[in-house]
C-alpha cells in the first residue's frame, strides 16, 4: 500500500513545489517593493503605473497568467528565458508569471504597512530636519516593515498555494504528480490524503511561525 | 499633493519630479516599443487575427458560453458556500468544546489546502464513487473544490464579523431575556452579515478567478478553456484571444471589487449600524490558515 515512493517521486515534486514558492518569493518581494514604492512616491507617472499595473494584474485569474506565459510568451513570441529544455523553460515562465501576480499582492500589503505609520512620525521627523531619505529609512520603514509581516505572510501562504496553478503548463509539482498517480493508482483516499498532508506540512507551519513573528515584532499603538 | 512621506514640493523638488518622469516615461516606452516589435514581427498584429472580436459569430460561439460557465461554477460556490460556511463560523464560537474544535479543526484544514488540489481530489471521487454524467463532472468538481475552500473562508468572514460586534450587543440581548440562538439569531446575526457585506463580495472575485483552474486542468468548458478552440480556429491569434478574455476577466473582478469598496465606505460612514466593518483587506488575512489579530480595524 506505501510503495508510491518507490514509483513516484513524491519528495521530489514537493521540492519543486517549494522552488517555485521560494523563488517567486523572492522575485515578487523585490518587483513588489519596487511597485509599492512607485505607488508612494512622488512622480504622478509612477504612481498611475504603479496603481494601474495592480488593479489589472490583481483581477486576472493566475491562472490565465501563467497560461499566457506558455502559450503566448513562449509559444507564440519565442521567449524561452534562456533555456532549450521544455522542462526548465516551463519552470522559469511559471516563476515569471507567479512573480508578475503575486507582486501585486505584495505591494498592497506594503502599502497598507506605510499607511499604519501615523502622519505624526513623519511630520515629527521632518520637524526635527530630517531630509526624505532619512524620513523614509529612519522612521517611517522600520515602522512600516514591522507591520507587514503578517500581512506578507499570508502573501506567502497565498502563493504557496498558488504554485500548483504551474501545473497548467506541466511542471512536475505536487498537484501534477497528484492528478498523475489519481489516473493510475486506485487509493485514492490515500493519495489525497498525503498530498493534503504534504501542503498543511507547507502552509500551516508558516502560518503559525510567521504569525507569531508578525504580531511579536509589530509596533503596539 | 502631499503624503506621510514627503512635504509639498517646492520648485527644486518639482524639477527633479519631472526629470524623473522623463526618464519613467522613456523607460516605460521602450518597454512598449520592445512589446510592439516582438508582437509584430511574430505577426500577432494582423487585423484579421483581432478582427473575430468586433464580429458576433467569435462571443457567440466561444465567449458567452465560456462566460455562462464561469459565472454559473461561480454563482453556485457562492450560494453553497455560504450557508455552510456561516455554519462552521458559528460553530467555532460555539461554548462546547465538541462542537468548536472540529469546526476549528475543519476549517484550518481547507484553508491550508490548494483549490486546485481540492479540485483534482473533486473530480477523481466523482467519477470514481459517484454516478455523475462525464459531461457534468468538471463542474462538479470545479464547485466542489470552491466550495470546501470558500466555505472555510466564509466561516471565517462570518466569525470575524461576529466578533466585531461590540459586546454591549449580545450582553443586552442577554439582559432582556433572549436565549443562546435567539440572541445570535435576531440580534448578532443580522448585524455580522451587514458588517462582512464588503468582505463576501470580495471573496466573489477570489472565486471567479479561481474558476478559471477548472477550464484549465479539468477541461472544464469556461471563459479560460475558450481561449485554446478560439484562437487555433482564428488562425493562431494567441495573443488576441488572451487578450479578449484577460479583459472580460479584469472588467468582471475590476466591478465586483469597486463594488464592494463602494459598500465599504458607505457602511463606515453609516450612522444607523454600529460601524463594524468586515473590509476587503481582511480577506486575505482571513483566506491564511493560523490564528488573526484584529481585522475589523479600518485603514
């Protein structure tokens, strides 16, 4: 009844699985960042970038994104980010395209982080002689980042979760390998019930350590 | 225009603002130039590729029934996911233990689980335990993974909106004689479902999105599975055809979402309710397994 791991690469698939989310995590921290701090700025050019690139990537399905990155990116235009191997090419498009989409999630959390620091730090900071730069790294950062903890977490949750949707363009991750070992063994029941194990293992864990972070580093007011 | 991190500007700042659009500008065009050329040497421009789209024959042979799919698999997670999942909600704040913690345990459970897997998991116990038509599956299973997963979203939408009642509430309820249920029923009740009218509507949209995993694993026939038969019949217009249904997708979320901040704000600003408001922010906080702070707290 346990012989799966002899025929299917179980391990294996939740590695992927992790690569994808720690990867995209990555990548989406930094375009993230980058958006929300457009999204704050002072440039009006930035700003609508910043507000238009979210509400449109925030009402797509992932799903349609990271589709598009197959069959249109890569199929249609040529675009194989640098790799002849289908397998690694998918890899990398189902990176670009949970990074392109979570990053808009990413931004709003930080954003909502900037908005809990009060007006009167600021306007304290810049009393004192303290220039944007200083404002921005002295004060109004350090308050904004302990905030967002939780809120980037469940970010992160999200996306662990949203790294299945890979398996549209066929990487070998755990929903993948699920839906393979349903068409060819017959517990079902049993395969369900590890690959469900598999992701509580990924996502609660990090819920309950983050969360505990989140509310432990944030600034009480 | 001022904000928390800069002062107005005076006329240095303001010089170097426009510089900086300047440079955004150029950046951002050339980002346009490099689109358009690759699209166009790929040939993806042709009028005929994008002409289907301004004709009937494209929306009514492939959109509208995709769209029909889409908005039916969406509509009925909805209606089923409610009712359950305000069950669940009540039952985690119910006083006995038995009732609380599976409720507790159940609704963890599906939150830490994706609706893909879900989905998957749907549709293999259908066609294997269950007699449903081949042809009605997807469907079914499409609902069946929204549905465990929203529902336990909703059980936490429908505590949150619970708890953020004042307790004068139910403490005068209680004063005046009401019993357990009557209280819950006639006063918190009523009250919770105004407070998390915004949240439910945002929680529309995390579904409509995640309908399109079904058309694209489970052969699911909606807006998303359209795109494949549409574009080889018009002759490989990838591009317009993501395009096209990347749009309707955006119009229908971007609606759904003005909508709910429009209740939002007009529920914070009411003076008749008790100014609880269960806010489109808190839905992702609430969408994560683990335990919450306090989401009821406005920006």
């Amino acid at each position: 009844m346990f012989d799966f791991s002899r025929d299917y690469d179980l391990l294996g698939a939740f590695w992927t699985t992790v690569q994808l989310a720690v990867l995209s995590a990555i990548g989406s921290l930094v375009w993230g960042t980058l958006l929300a701090a457009m999204r704050v700025g002072p440039v009006p050019l930035m700003r609508g970038f910043g507000t238009a690139y979210v509400n449109i990537v925030r009402n797509i399905p992932l799903t349609v994104v990271i589709l598009f990155t197959s069959l249109g990116l890569n199929q249609t235009l040529g675009i194989k980010l640098g790799s002849d191997i289908i397998e690694t090419s998918n890899f990398r498009l189902a990176v670009l395209g949970l990074v392109a989409y979570t990053s808009a999630f990413v931004c709003e959390a930080l954003r909502s982080g900037i908005n809990t620091v009060p007006v009167g730090q600021a306007e304290a900071a810049r009393a004192i002689g303290l220039n944007f730069t200083q404002v921005l790294t002295l004060i109004v950062l350090p308050q904004a980042f302990r905030a967002v903890v939780g809120p980037l977490t469940n970010v992160l949750i999200a996306l662990t979760k949203n790294t299945t949707v890979a398996a549209a363009i066929g990487v070998a991750e755990a929903a993948l390998l699920m839906k393979d070992m349903i068409d060819r063994e017959a517990q079902l029941l049993l395969i369900a019930a590890i690959f469900a194990f598999g992701f509580v293992c990924l996502t609660l864990p990090t819920g309950l350590l983050l969360g505990w972070v989140g509310k432990k580093v944030a600034v009480k007011r | 225009m001022s904000s928390v991190l800069y002062d107005s500007q005076g006329p240095r700042a303001k010089q170097r603002n426009v510089l900086y659009t300047g440079l955004f500008a150029v950046a951002v065009a050339a980002l346009v130039w490099w689109v358009y050329d690759s699209l166009d040497e790929k040939g993806q421009l042709e009028w005929v590729l994008w002409k289907p789209f301004f004709g009937s024959e494209a929306w009514s042979t492939y959109i509208w029934p995709g769209l029909q799919q889409t908005l039916l698999a969406a509509a009925l997670s909805m209606v089923i996911a409610l009712p359950l999942g305000a069950l669940f909600g009540i039952a985690r704040l119910s006083e006995h233990a038995w009732i609380r913690v599976p409720a507790s345990v159940v609704v963890e459970f599906f939150r830490a689980i994706p609706v893909l897997v879900l989905m998957i998991f749907g549709n293999a116990l259908f066609s294997a335990y269950m007699s449903v038509d081949p042809d009605d599956r997807p469907l079914y299973a499409v609902v069946t993974g929204l549905v465990l997963y929203n529902a336990s979203v909703l059980a936490e939408i429908v505590r949150a909106g619970i708890l953020s009642l004042p307790r004068g509430q139910s403490e005068a309820a209680m004063a005046v004689g009401l019993r357990k249920n009557q209280v819950m029923r006639f006063i918190l009740l009523p009250q919770a479902v105004t407070a998390m009218l915004p949240a439910i509507v945002s929680q529309m949209v995390v579904i409509v999105k995640d309908t399109a995993l079904g058309g694209a694993v489970l052969t699911f026939p909606d807006l998303m599975a359209a795109v494949s038969p549409m574009s080889s019949y018009y002759g490989a217009n990838v591009i317009a055809s993501f395009t096209v249904v990347a749009l309707i997708y955006i119009v229908i979320n971007f609606a759904l979402t003005s909508f709910a901040s429009w209740l939002e704000g007009r529920l914070r600003r009411g003076k008749k309710s008790t100014g609880a408001v269960i806010g489109a922010d808190a839905v992702a906080e609430l969408a994560a397994p683990g335990e919450h702070t306090d989401v009821t707290k406005g920006p």
